[in-house]
C-alpha cells in the first residue's frame, strides 16, 4: 500500500529515511482537525444505533406489536450486519477508496434511517435496521482508516485515535439518553431520524475536508467468503434464538448444521486464499487470541445487560423514558473516566493488571443485581450499571491496544478487523443469547399465570413479553391487572437476575483466565518488517500503533 499524503503536503523524497520521515512530523492543518469531527460525527451514529432502540422497546411494542423473537430481531440485527461486514467492507475500501466508500455508505445509512423511521410492520423494521447494519460496516473501517491519512504527528495521530475511540463508547452510553428524551417528545420512529441531518452533512463536507486514499495494488475481493460469514453469523444465532425461545427442534438444528457448515466452509477457504479476508494465522499469538476472547465476553455480558436494565428501569421501576435516560447518566459518565484512564493506568501497570482489575470491578457491577430484590431498587441499578461501565471500558481498550501491537505490520489489517468483529458479535450475541434466556424464563413463569376468561390475544402478548403484558393490562378490568401485573415484572426480574448471576460468573472466570495467561504480556509493537501501510482500511502502521498503544485506544 502506498504511504497517504496530504494534499497540502509535498510529496517525500525517496531518498528519505524510512525511521524518520517528514511526513511524521507534519502538523495537522485546521481542515484535518475539522475533518475529524465530520468523521466522528457517524462514529457516534454507528454506536448510538446500538442501544439507542433500547428505550424506545416498550413504544414499537405497543405500535408494531412484534413477537418476541421479531422484538429481538430488531434490536440485534443491526449488530448481527455489522459484525458479518466489517472484514468485507475494509477490503472494499481498499479497492475503491476510503472516502468514497464513507459518503456510500452514509448515504445507504441515512436512506435506512428514514425506512426504519417509518416502518409499519415488524418485518418491514428488521429489514431496515438489517440495512443500517451493512452501511454502518462501511463507515468504521473508512474513519480509521481516513485518520490515518490525514494525522502524521505521531501526537495529534494518537490523540486523533483517541477521540475516535470515545466517540464509539460515548455513543453506546449516550444512545438510551438521546433516546428518552427523543421519546418523551415524539414517536419511536424519530430516534432514528437523529441520523439523517448528520449523514447529508457528511456527503456535503466530505469531499470538501477529507482527502481520498486507497491501495495502488490489491488482491481479488472474494465475495464468496464474504456471503459465507455474514450467512454463517446469521444462521447460528438463530438457531440459538430458536433454541431458547422454544427448545431444540428441526428449525434449531437445520440453521445451527448450516452456520456451522459455513463457517467451517470458510475457514478452509481462508487457509487456502492468498489473499484471505481473514488472517487466521494470527490466532497463534495468545496475546492476540486471548484477549479477542476477552473482549467478545465483556462485550457480550455488557449489551444483554444494558438492554435488560432499561427495560427494568420503565416496566419495573416505573420511570419515563427521559428519567430513564437521566438515571444512565452517571454509567455514561464512569465509561468515560474508565476509557481516558486506561493509559495512565497503563502507564504504571501492566496491561494485563489493569485488565485483571477492571475485570473484577465490572464482575461486582454484575454481581450487584443478582442479589434478591435488588432489581427493584433505582439506586441499585444504576450503582451496578456505573461500576459495571467504569471497568468495561479500560478491558475493551486493552484487549484491542494488544491485539493491534501485537500483530506484524504487513498484517496489522486482519488483526485490526478481528478486534472490530469480535466486538460488535459479542454485543450482538449477548443479546441474542442472554435475551433469549431472560424470555425464556419469563415465559416459564407467565404461561400459567393468565386467568380463565383474556382474550387470546392480550393472552399471548401477556406471556410473550413484559413490554406487552404493561400494554395488555392497561386494556383489561382492574381486578385482572392489578393481580397478573405484578407477576409479570416478578417473571422479568427473575430473569434478568439470572443474566446477571451468568455476567459475574463469565467476568471471574476472564479475571483469573487474564491473571494467568497475560500477566507478564505488554503493548508492545510487533515491527519485524518496518513495511509501511497494511492490508485493509482498518490496518494500523508501526508509528500508529504506537501511537494508539500510548492511547490506550480499540479498534
């Protein structure tokens, strides 16, 4: 690949050294600092649309009447196509441009923006949020990517990634904020519209801000590998939906047989590309294997979790959706002291300490809701959700900090897209998996719990969901509510109580796992080669990840 210049800048000498290039020390312009708020602008998006449909849950329920497997699809579908994408979309980026791949993919992100804001139907609202989820693949990749292009201060470059970064975790914690008070003021349709000012802003100011890279030479784009990965993660989670909706059956197993075929299909077609879209090989370095595994299970504890909590605090404690917005405020703000303190801690700790602890302090997060009762109190919920985010952010830091350094330079692309992958399917699987065990045990409980004389179809949306048995009693005689309401918030605090019991397990099994295995490890750059440039969009050179390594940052 060759090296990104500036086009403001003048082009480097080729007698130049390559330890010590001009290119390095070149400040950033005021266009380029201006450039990296139009790219942080969707980054922010792309996070939001993870957690923003959380508190509007209850509203499309009462509106669009889904099941409770279509309820689920529509929340994590939108992880689902981003995980199964974002290999595919780097690759693609290289061949024809970053920018140009940013302002598609903006334009197909506000598009479905506007369909999800509409839709009238269950089926018509999963398409839609499928559709986010591709375009939203296309716009992670290009960021990175397009920042690397534009800061060549190794400073301003880390402090560049940096601000990237947080951007992604603001928005995680923000999305439930935006969402109720949005929510308190509109229809549920309008969180998604959010969306659609910023992406017209992005097409206008693109072309004019950021400048245009891509790879003089690249290998074929397999799109055979690549339909095998998205198909491969979309039929194993739904056959584990499936399976804790309504048990192991033929439907369970025909998806589970055919995910699992693909991936194994893929995984032989990738050892033997020359230009895979998937590194395998550098699984064999623990500090890269090992902390994916890390971060897929912080990640995928943490978006069950979330999801679940801002049901509890409307459907159990009663808020509206701006309290319940506001009552997540102090998590939002402990995520971000926990990810801007990662690199001081880093700086007097080995990363693997620092993970260790923040382990241990997201478990007792966790660990505060599996206490009886406790899912009833307010101030117990946000504690938990605000210990739990204070150390959720410095592991996912790490884990991707490690995993980056730790790969050669000719492949720091595969390695890069593995982090961005395993982080968006464990929040996707969380909660598809998670999800389906706090319904299931909701179910349990709800399906004798309906009297002699419910219509079938307040019966059903009773036993089905907490969200629809609030909107199916608002409908029905006092007497009948005032006893099935209770055991129905009594089902929902069970599982989610449950869930968590599973997150605290999950987190001091990965502390002692980190004590053990990446005690000693450090974030230390693997530059065997000194090659510039990388394979993919989301590739990070020598300096930059140093850079990013000082940074503390992910992905």
């Amino acid at each position: 690949m060759s090296a990104p210049t500036r086009p403001d800048a003048p082009l480097a000498s080729p007698a130049t050294s390559p330890a010590k290039s001009p290119a390095i020390d070149n400040k950033a312009t005021r266009r380029e600092w201006i450039g990296l708020l139009v790219l942080a602008l969707p980054c922010l998006l792309i996070a939001m649309d993870m957690t923003v449909l959380h508190l509007a849950v209850p509203h499309l329920t009462a509106s669009l009447n889904p099941t409770s497997d279509q309820l689920l699809w529509i929340v994590d579908i939108y992880g689902f196509f981003i995980a199964g994408s974002l290999i595919t979309m780097g690759t693609l980026g290289d061949r024809i441009g970053r920018r140009k791949l940013l302002m598609i993919g903006g334009g197909c992100f506000g598009a479905a923006s506007v369909l999800a804001a509409f839709s009238d139907t269950p089926e018509m609202l999963i398409f839609a949020r499928g559709v986010l989820g591709i375009a939203g693949a296309t716009l992670m990749p290009s960021t990175l990517s397009l920042i690397r292009s534009m800061f060549h201060n190794d400073k301003e470059r880390s402090f560049a990634i940096a601000a990237w970064m947080t951007t992604f975790m603001v928005g995680t914690a923000a999305g439930p904020l935006l969402g109720g008070l949005v929510l308190s003021y509109f229809w549920w349709g309008a969180v998604f519209l959010l969306n659609v000012p910023v992406m017209v802003l992005l097409l206008i100011v693109a072309p004019i801000l950021l400048p245009e890279h891509k790879a003089e030479s690249f290998g074929r784009l397999d799109l055979f590998s690549a339909a095998l990965s998205l198909g491969s993660v979309l039929a194993i989670i739904y056959g584990v939906k499936v399976i804790a909706a309504y048990g192991f059956g033929s439907d369970a197993f025909a998806a589970l047989v055919f995910g699992l075929l693909g991936a194994w299909i893929f995984i032989r077609r990738q050892r033997k590309l020359a230009d895979p879209l998937l590194d395998l090989d550098l699984l064999k370095q623990k500090t890269i294997s090992l902390p994916i595994v890390i971060q897929t299970a912080v990640i995928f504890a943490g978006m069950a979790y979330f999801l679940f909590l801002s049901q509890a605090l409307q459907l159990v404690i009663g808020l509206t959706p701006i309290q319940a917005g506001l009552s997540m405020l102090p998590a939002t703000v402990a995520g971000i002291v926990g990810s801007m303190g990662a690199p001081v801690l880093m700086g007097r700790f080995k990363p693997g300490q620092v993970m260790t602890g923040a382990l241990i302090l997201t478990a007792i997060g966790f660990g505060m809701l599996s206490w009886p009762g406790s899912v009833v109190s307010l101030y117990v919920l946000v504690a938990g959700a605000t210990i739990f985010s204070l150390g959720i952010t410095p592991v996912a830091m790490i884990c991707t900090d490690m995993v980056v350094a730790s790969a050669p330079s000719d492949r720091a692309g595969s390695a890069a897209a593995m982090s961005e992958t395993s982080a968006e399917l464990g929040g996707a699987l969380g909660i598809a998996i998670l999800g389906s065990v706090g319904t299931a045990i909701y179910r349990d409980v709800m399906v004798k719990a309906v009297p002699a004389g419910v219509g079938d179809e307040a019966a059903d949306a009773i036993r089905s969901t907490l969200g629809g048995a609030v909107n199916a009693l608002s409908d029905l005689p006092a007497s009948i509510s005032s006893d099935i309401l209770p055991l129905a918030r009594a089902a929902f605090t069970d599982g989610l109580q449950v869930i968590s019991i599973i997150c605290t397990i999950l987190m001091v099994l990965s502390a002692i796992g980190t004590l053990i295995a990446l005690r000693d490890a450090r974030c230390d750059t693997n530059n065997d080669d000194g090659a510039e440039g990388a394979k993919s969009d989301a590739a990070l050179d020598p300096a930059l990840k140093q850079a990013a390594c000082a940074a503390g940052t992910v992905e």
